[in-house]
C-alpha cells in the first residue's frame, strides 16, 4: 500500500475521540465526495499509529477503487494485516455501510440495531469495477 500516496489530509476529514477504556474511535469525512464509503475503527494502537493506518488506508482507496472487500485484509508491512469489513456506520449521520477496521478484540462503540443495522443482502450491482465491486454492493438494505 505504499505506491502513490494522495494527499489524502487535504480532502478527508479525520475525526477522533478517546473511548471510556481508552481505546481510540476515529471516523472519517469526506470519503463519499469521492463515491467511497467512509472509514471507522475503534483501535486500542496509540492514537498516532491508528491515525496513520485510517490516513494510508483511505489515500489507498481513492488512489485505486474500493478494492478491499468485505473480510479481506491490507496491512502497512509486509506482516500486518488488519480485517476490513463493511458495516453500518455508528454515526447517525451516515445511514450506509463504511469501512470497519478491525483494530480493537472487543469495540465498545455502539452499534444500530433493527432491521437496517447491516448489510441483510450480498446482491452485486451491475456497475462493477475490474475487481468486482461498486457502491455498497447490496440494493435491497444499503441502496448501493
């Protein structure tokens, strides 16, 4: 993932706040100005390394497409690997699903619940890109 870099800072807002247990929740945005879905994770790395994970990862997607798929993983070094999956957000403000980086053994951000807290449906849309994926990938809960 170290190819080109954007200057990913510039266009993506980084939000980030300390949990109650001291691990670190961050969210981005800006990410759905470039038709990407946003970023979040709940991490217990500093804040600094989680940070630069969020800022890699998101330079990554907008340089290349949404190529990490559900329950893949991408890693800074040739060890790291870190599962990505794609969830609905914790923020009311984004009702769709973002890209959750699995940063922390047991998250304490809450999560919605009831019939629209997750992605119910895999249907692939028709405007696939050359790695198979477009949009949240599910029409029936996630319009995408």
């Amino acid at each position: 993932m170290q190819e080109r870099e954007l200057p990913f800072s510039i266009w993506v807002l980084i939000q980030f706040s300390k949990q109650p247990n001291g691990n670190i929740l961050i969210s981005t945005i800006g990410m759905r100005d470039f038709g990407q879905m946003e970023i979040e994770t709940e991490s217990t790395l500093p804040l600094d390394q989680t940070f630069d994970l969020v800022r890699r990862f998101g330079s990554y997607i907008i340089a290349k497409g949404p190529v990490v798929k559900d329950g893949e993983t991408f890693g800074l070094t040739e060890t790291q690997r870190i599962k990505v999956r794609y969830v609905r957000s914790f923020r009311p403000d984004v009702n769709e699903n973002v890209y959750w980086l699995e940063l922390a053994e047991e998250p304490s951000v809450q999560r919605p619940t009831g019939f629209s807290a997750s992605c119910s449906a895999r249907t692939v849309s028709s405007r696939l890109g050359p790695r198979g994926y477009a949009g949240s990938g599910c029409r029936r809960c996630c319009g995408g």
